[in-house]
C-alpha cells in the first residue's frame, strides 16, 4: 500500500455525505493512510474502520485506500465516490 503523498484536496472542508441515516455535515481530515499510516483494511479494531468496513459490504463501496477520515460528530471513513460538494 501507497501512501497517499498530498494531502486529500477536501482536507479541511465541510461536505455533505450519507453514512446511513441521510445527509449529514462531513468534515474532511484527510486521507485515512495519511492520518493512520496505514490502510484501513489493516488497522484492527478502529471504530471508524470496522463501521466503513460494514458500510461498504452493505452499500459495495470499493475496498480500495481512496478513504477519507473526517467527522460528523465522530469520526468516520468515508469513499471519496461519497463526497458531496464543499458547502
């Protein structure tokens, strides 16, 4: 796995996206790898991974490294083919 080597271009806005119960406000930190050092399909027992890896089985995201870490409140996975506009 690659590390992302620029920050995610969102880093820093506010976005809406669906984690599960319509639209909400989304934060972008940055990408997942850049924020853990590692991919997400590896970092054992993360709340935030564990919840992105439910998501994706159910919704078939991709289970590839373009995952953003961000908050709606907690903290959240979410596959930049989620990201809606910067508001």
């Amino acid at each position: 796995m690659s590390i992302h080597p620029q920050p995610h271009p969102l880093a820093g806005k506010t976005v809406a996206v669906d984690l599960g119960g319509g639209l909400v406000d989304y934060t972008v930190e940055d990408w997942w790898d850049r924020v853990a050092g590692m991919s997400w399909t590896v970092a054992r027992e993360n709340p935030a991974c564990l919840k992105y890896a439910v998501r994706a089985a159910v919704g078939r995201l991709p289970l590839d490294d373009e995952v953003v870490y961000g908050k709606s409140g907690l903290g959240h996975l979410v596959h930049v083919s989620e990201l809606g506009g910067a508001r």
